[in-house]
C-alpha cells in the first residue's frame, strides 16, 4: 500500500519534520458494512492512493477543485505465494500458467509470457492471439492512431476548438444557426476528393517543398505517386521471403515487395527508397501502430510467413535538431538522433527512478538531470558516462536551471527547497527554502537571482549569493482564487519581471511583477519619475484550452513575446501573450502533454507526453514533423540540440 501511495509513512514524516504542510491529508477514523480484507481506493484529481483495511497511514492527496472519488476493491483470489520468475515453471518459449487461490473456491490462473531482458526479443503472436485481435492492446493502439489521423487530416480538432473560442467570444443570439453557418463554410473549404499526393522526389537531397502536416501516425503523410490500381497482388516470391505491402497512412498501397523475416528494416528502407525515391532518414515504417527501428528485423516484430501490410510515413523537411534528449518515468534516460529518428543511446537508469528534469550543453555533451528519487545525476552524453551524483533532496527534484559556463545549476524538489549546485565539485553552495514544491526555475545569473513557480501558485525570488528570500509574487494565485481554479503551470521571465501562467481550467494568463522602490529607481528603466508614472499592467486573461495546462516554454521580447502550451488534452498551442492571439494549434498526444522544449530561433519545438512518444513540432505552423515511440511509459523530461 505504500508503494501504491507513491510515499511511505517515512517521506511523510520528514515533510511534517520540515514543518512543510502538505498538500491534504485524508485520515480513514471508521468504516461501515466493507468486507473484511477490502482495499480502499481514494482518489484527488490525477493522483489515487490505495490501502487495504484498516487504513492506518493517512491518505496524501493534492488538495483542489475536482471531487473527491472513493472505490471499494474486493480482493477476489491470489496465487499461491511464490515470487520471482525462478520459481515459475516455463516451457521453452517462455510461457506458463499460474494457478489462482479464489476466495470462493473457482478456477482462477493466469497465462504468462516472460520475454529475455536482455535480448529484449518479442514473441510471436499465438493463435490465441490471432483469435483476440478485437481485444488487443496493439489494435487498440492503432485504432487510436487511425482515429487521431482522421481528426488531424481533415483539422478537425482545430477547427472545433476555434469554433467555441469564436462561439464564447461572439456570444450570438441564436447559437446553433452561428454553429450551422460555420459547418457551412467548413464545408465548402474541405476538399472533395482526398487530397493529391506529392510527386515522387526526383533525388533523394532533393527537398520537396510541399509538404505533410505530419510525419508519423497524427496527420497525413507525403507519399510519391503511385497507381489507384495497385493492390496488394498475390505473387510467387522466392522461398524463404514473405510479401510486404507497403501503404500509406489513408490506406493506399505504394508497393509491394518480396523481403526475408531476418531481414533488417534497414535494409528494406534502402530498397524503398530505390523504388519510391523517398530518402532513408524521411522514412517511417509502421505496423500496428509501432514503429520499426533500422536495426531491428521483421520477425522480432512478430511478422509471421503469411506476410504483412506495413504502413510508411514520411517527411521532408529539415528537423532542424541533431539530437534529442529523453527522460521517462519507467526510468530511462536516451539519446535520439532527430534526422531518422534511431536509437543513439540507452543510458540504462534502471529501476523506476523516473527522470522529471534535465538541462543540457549541447557544445560540451554535458547533461544534468533530476530523478523521482531527490537524485542528481551529470552525464556525459558521448561516453554515457554518469560523471557525478549529487544527493540532498530528500523527494523527487521537478526542475532545473544551469549555467554551464560558470559549472553552476539550481534545482527545485517537492521537498519545498531549492538548491545552488557547484558541477565541478558537487558541493551544495545554498538551500532555498520554498515553503511548497518547486517545479518551475527561471535564473538571472548575471545578478544571481532566481525566481521559483511554487505548487501553491506563487512565484518566488531569492537571492543566491546569500540564500535569503527576496519577496513572494501572487498575481497569478490571485486570478486562479477568482476564477475558482488553481495554477498549475508557470513560465517566468526573471529578466522582464513578468511571467505566464496556466490554470487548471485552461485558462492563460500573462502578468507582470510590482517593481520594487529599487526597481522603480533603475536608470536603465527610464529613471525614477518615469518608472512612478509607469504602473505595472494588469493581467491578460484567455482561454487556450478546455482541460488544464500541464507545461509552459515562453519566448520572452520586449514586444511579440510567445508561449508554447501543452495541457492534459494532449493538445499544444501557441499563443501571442500580450494580444491573447492564438498562432498555432497543434495536432494531439494521447494523455498528458508533461514536458516540452522550443527552440524559437529555429522555429522546432519537442513535447513529450503520457502516451511514451515524443514530438517534433514545426512551430510556425503547427505540423508534426516526427513522431518517436521513445519510452513504454510516460515522457516527463525533453531536450533537444542544435544542428
């Protein structure tokens, strides 16, 4: 039950130690007619706790606006005892049935199937497999990919967004016939037949410049000109190979090939690109939804003698980003490379040890990362090399800041402190102290002041030389309180005193920070009596999306500053802060946008999210240029090089 709560007893008990209030404790005093051996589930928002009865540690949950839910689960049986896979009897492919105690005398067992870690090779698909397609997880996975294809081909995720934005922003008499009226134009807009594919690309360096709006899996794909004819025909192919139908996303086949089931995916990419004139590195091959890596062959995908019907995705564009930088909650930390999408590194955390945080120096191949376990780690991408470890938080570290030309970094934790690190020695040079978690960093290094986001809404300002905290910041808690919702994102300019923040409802707002006497007397702020004359703007406030904002990245300007927003919808959007325009809506993750990373000189941006992907982002318009089933489990931290 602790490990299901995410924090035992101990973790509590040093936050209560620390004087920190938490969150909300929900302490169970009785219960009424539940069966003897239930387990209580309680659930706040996002996060459940479980414990079976009595419950005698107390229940941490993050207060807030959502309903309190509570579910009564009735253990119905159990296996006999015996644990770890050395004490399972398995057959020679790895399979075994383990028979269930039930409470009420029935047959239980369950069917396993335990794969080598080490080789990571995946079986092949059972009859009874094949007989449950309706019910495979895989399926289910590509039916949703299809779905989120049709959504993006024909924009209609955007199209309904903006139609209720426009809706609450012109509030007509007659609502229905404005709704109507805009289907109608819609309508006309939409083409009738699907839409023309690209011609084939004369030479592999040659970039087309029309182009898709998606390469993988979210959108349509640019595929060369092939006949309307062309279906997977039946031909005698030489023994030993196994027919391939290569299609596009809307289903249209491209080809069809003759390929061995240990040949490398690779490989076939080489003779698709002989065939199709679509270069290796804009080429993706699917099946069922998952993407199938050069270095892997067609049978460890499970691809069976009666052949397959693989889809390819591609893009031209350049990605404008060499490498990529991935942390996730099942552990792993990896190095991607952003021109074919490979595998570079697996650095092997290991462990559940998620990484939430990380900062990298592309120039030197230098990253800093944060861990669930209060951890720090510095990395040397080239070697993958962990160079250092740096204790001193005692819960998990959501964010940080470096300065890598002076070896320095700050990090935040939810053990409501902050931390100044020297990378060089690993020494902790100052404690800030929070009062609530940390989970957002904005540094002024040049004046060694930082500015925290704080789980509480507030905004933070310490100084680093010293420690001490210089003032606290509520605008935005403020706003949240009127709006009877509470923050749950922030981007912060230390700089420009001002800073954007997301609310749980999905509200946008933007807000700048009261000056202070000294501020106001600042020369290079126009002098005092202008600075007295200018008083502090008041907040923007705007609907950006309809569930709540997970993450943040701003581009900062002294006029024309932009956010990037990623919410629990599994949208991203792109706003200009000070008119409250919307620049671009992207097309959709599945589950929550957790992290992202923009390059605005570039105009790329990456997004990682609950569904194990991450995402490269055109950000002018919007367009997915890569999709990358990086992790099993859900994305929390992303970086991304230059070229």
């Amino acid at each position: 039950a602790e490990r299901a709560a995410g924090r035992g007893p101990a973790r509590a008990t040093r936050a209560a130690g620390r004087g920190r209030p938490p969150a909300m404790e929900l302490s169970i005093l009785d219960s009424l007619g539940l069966p003897e051996g239930s387990i209580l589930s309680v659930r706040s928002g996002p996060t459940r706790r479980q414990s079976p009865l009595p419950c005698t540690v107390p229940f941490r949950l993050p207060a807030g606006p959502w309903p309190l839910r509570i579910d009564v689960l009735s253990l119905l049986g159990k296996n006999g005892g015996s644990s770890g896979t050395g004490a399972l009897n398995l057959d020679s492919e790895g399979r075994c049935v383990v028979p269930l105690e039930a409470r009420d005398g029935r047959k239980m067992s369950v069917s396993l199937l335990v794969l080598d870690g080490k080789s990571g090779s995946r079986p092949k698909p059972t009859e009874v497999a094949l007989k449950q397609d309706g019910a495979s997880p895989v399926r289910r996975r590509d039916t949703e990919a299809e779905a989120r294809a049709y959504l993006d081909r024909h924009r209609l995720h955007e199209f309904m967004h903006a139609l209720f934005e426009l809706l609450l922003r012109e509030r007509p008499e007659d609502p229905y016939a404005f709704i109507a009226s805009r289907f109608k134009e819609a309508a006309l807009l939409e083409p009738k037949n699907s839409p023309s594919e690209l011609t084939m690309l004369e030479k592999p360096d040659k970039v087309s410049r029309q182009t898709s709006r998606s390469v993988v899996s979210t959108a349509p794909t640019t595929s060369p000109t092939v006949r309307s004819d062309l279906e997977s025909p039946q031909t005698l192919l030489p023994e030993g190979q196994v027919q391939v139908v290569v299609r596009n996303l809307r289903g249209r086949s491209l080809c069809c090939l003759g390929a061995r089931l240990d040949e490398k995916v690779g490989a076939i990419k080489e003779r698709l690109e002989t065939t199709l004139g679509v270069p290796v590195p804009s080429q993706h091959l699917l099946w069922w939804g998952e993407t199938l890596p050069n270095d892997t062959t067609l049978e460890e995908h499970g691809i069976e003698a009666s052949g397959a019907s693989i889809h390819l995705a591609c893009g031209t564009r350049h990605p404008h980003m060499k490498l990529a930088l991935t942390g996730s909650s099942d552990g792993g930390l990896r190095l991607w490379n952003m021109r074919d999408g490979e595998l570079v590194r697996d650095f092997k955390c290991g462990g559940s040890n998620a990484i939430l945080a990380m900062s990298v120096h592309w120039e030197s191949m230098r990253a800093f990362t944060g861990a669930f376990s209060g951890s720090l780690q510095l990395w040397d991408l080239r070697t993958g090399e962990c160079l250092h470890t740096f204790e001193g938080h005692q819960e998990e570290v959501q964010c940080v800041d470096a300065d890598w030309a002076g070896m320095r970094a700050v990090s935040g934790a939810s053990d409501a402190k902050a931390k100044l690190w020297d990378l060089r020695t690993g020494q902790c040079l100052q404690t800030l102290e929070a009062g609530a978690t940390v989970y957002t960093l904005a540094v002024d290094w040049a004046k060694m002041k930082a500015c925290g986001g704080l789980r509480s809404g507030l905004v933070r300002m310490w100084d680093l030389s010293t420690g001490a905290r210089l003032r606290d910041l509520t605008g935005a808690v403020t706003a949240a309180q009127a709006s009877k919702s509470v923050v749950s994102a922030v981007a912060i300019d230390c700089l420009g005193h001002r800073a954007v923040s997301g609310l749980e409802d999905g509200h946008l707002m933007y807000w700048h920070f009261p000056r202070t006497d000294e501020e106001r007397a600042d020369p290079g702020g126009g002098g005092a009596a202008a600075a007295e004359a200018r008083p502090t703007p008041k907040p923007k406030v705007l609907l950006a999306h309809y569930c709540a904002i997970r993450t943040i990245a701003a581009n900062w300007k002294p006029e024309g500053s932009q956010a990037l927003v990623g919410s629990d919808d599994g949208s991203l959007s792109v706003w200009r802060v000070e008119t409250s325009e919307c620049l671009a809506r992207f097309a959709r993750h599945v589950g929550y946008v957790w992290t992202l990373y923009a390059d605005w000189s570039r105009g790329r941006a990456l997004s990682g999210a609950f569904d194990g992907c991450f995402k490269l982002w055109d950000l002018r318009n919007g367009d997915c240029l890569r999709t990358v089933q990086s992790h099993c489990r859900p994305v929390r931290s992303v970086c991304g090089g230059g070229c």
